[in-house]
C-alpha cells in the first residue's frame, strides 16, 4: 500500500487506476504506510498576484511538516514538475542545471532540495518525478493557467475566439494522464531510489498543431488569433524512463480526439 498526497485531477486517477493506495484526508500529515506518493501543490505561476504566500506554504509548510513524520524506514515519491527547469538546453535532463523562474517553479525545485537534503540527513528513501504538460481526461479546474490546452479546445467547442501565442508556435512535451499515470506507477516499481526520473513523451509537440486539428476535428466556427510574446518550449530527456521498458499508449491524436469528445 502506498499513502497518496492529493488526490486532484493526477492524483485521483492514479488511485482510481491502481488498488494499492489510501488517500490521506487534506489535513492528515503522518502517513499510514512505509512509501508515499506526494502530489500536494499548486498548479501555477500566478499567485504571486493574488495571494503571495500560497506556494510558499503549500508547496514548502506542508510538505515540511509531513516530512516532520518521515524520519525513519518510509520511501518518499515526490511528484514536481517540469517548470523546475526553466531556461535550459532541450530536451531537458534530470542532471540539467535549474533556472526556474515564477513563485510556483522556484517552490518546487525548493521542495526537491528540502526533500534531498531531509533524508540525506535521516538516512530516508526518495524519487523525485518530474511531469510534463499532463492532458486529457477529466480536469475540471481545466483554465488558462491550468491545463490551458484542455481549455482552448472548450473555447473552441463553445464557438469561441482562440489567442495563441506566436501563431501556436510553442512547443511542449505532453502525455495523457493515464500514460503519466502508468509512467508513475512504473518508476516507483522499478526505479532508482534517490534519483530523479523526468516524466515524459521525449517529444516536442506544437500547441499550434494541437489547436488547429481540434478546430478540424470539431468543426469549430472560432477564430485563432495569434499574439506575440516571448515564450519558452520544452520538452523532456526520457531515457531513464523507457530504460524501464515503459512507451506512452495514447497518442497525440488521440488524446485530442478525446478533448474534443469530453
């Protein structure tokens, strides 16, 4: 059994797909079993304009004092993000240097660190996971922050004008959530304890491309605007993932098809 941290829109499928789990209650800290799945967080770099120590004290007060539990004999599987990053050389490696930019990105490689350096001195097991832009399924908290694709393709469902940046011209490595989901699962099966694993496709995909075959596929009547901004692309170095023999199912296609369905 594994305790799972956060059972939101990865979370929760992840415990609907595999039976060994219990969710810990939101304010529950100690956990119930020797391994832990820690998805607890925010989602973005834009608290800093509404509330400016909400990632401070998700990302870093809770985990902390879930840690305060964590002393002795557990396996701590930490859920980040591919926002720890930053401005780096693509594709992205888990031994790349981080520049992470924004409250939500730099919380994040903070709590890696914290992590790291808490069972360095507890003698504690870890794995640090590293997603990428995770889609489909159901998100209902889907916006132009939070899983902007999923959001677009609902602008366009609803006959709506879409603003892309740099004519779609961005590019990102994405996965379905029930890929990421298995990719999860695999690595605390099988991987390193003490390591980092990116979470990934290993591909660059347009968010252009994405936009403009969804429109296809729904017919849609919505404009898409393009909008110049200075934006940054990434996608991840998979190779310790698929070195333990997993491949996403679910491709591009199909995983719009499916937005375009939802």
């Amino acid at each position: 059994m594994i305790s799972v941290y956060g059972a939101g829109y990865i979370g929760g499928r992840y415990c609907q797909m595999y039976d060994d789990t219990l969710i810990m209650h939101r304010d529950q800290r100690k956990p119930a079993t020797k391994e832990l799945l820690y998805f607890i967080s925010t989602v973005d770099n834009f608290n800093i304009h509404t509330d400016i120590t909400l990632d401070v004290e998700t990302n870093l007060k809770v985990l902390c004092e879930t840690l305060d539990y964590c002393r002795e004999d557990v396996v701590i599987n930490f859920i980040s993000s591919w926002f720890v990053y930053g401005e780096c050389e693509l594709p992205a490696k888990e031994d790349s240097l981080c520049n992470p930019k924004g409250f939500y990105s730099i919380t994040k490689k903070c709590a890696e660190d914290l992590i790291i350096d808490f069972c360095k001195t507890y003698d504690v097991k870890y794995r640090i996971l590293r997603l990428c832009n995770v889609v489909g399924g159901l998100d209902r908290k889907a916006s132009p922050q939070k899983n902007a694709i999923a959001h677009m393709i609902n602008l366009l469902k609803s006959g709506e004008d879409v603003t892309l940046y740099n004519d779609g011209r961005v590019y990102r490595d994405i996965m379905h959530v029930d890929d990421v989901c298995r990719a999860i699962n695999t690595v605390i099966s099988l991987g390193e304890l003490n390591s980092i694993y990116n979470i990934g496709s290993g591909q660059m995909t347009s968010l252009g491309d994405i936009i403009r075959t969804a429109k296809h596929f729904l017919q849609s009547d919505s404009n898409i605007i393009s909008k110049s901004a200075v934006t940054q692309d990434m996608f991840l170095d998979s190779t310790k993932l698929r070195a333990l023999g997993f491949q996403p199912r679910i491709s591009t296609t199909e995983i719009i098809r499916e937005l375009c369905t939802n």
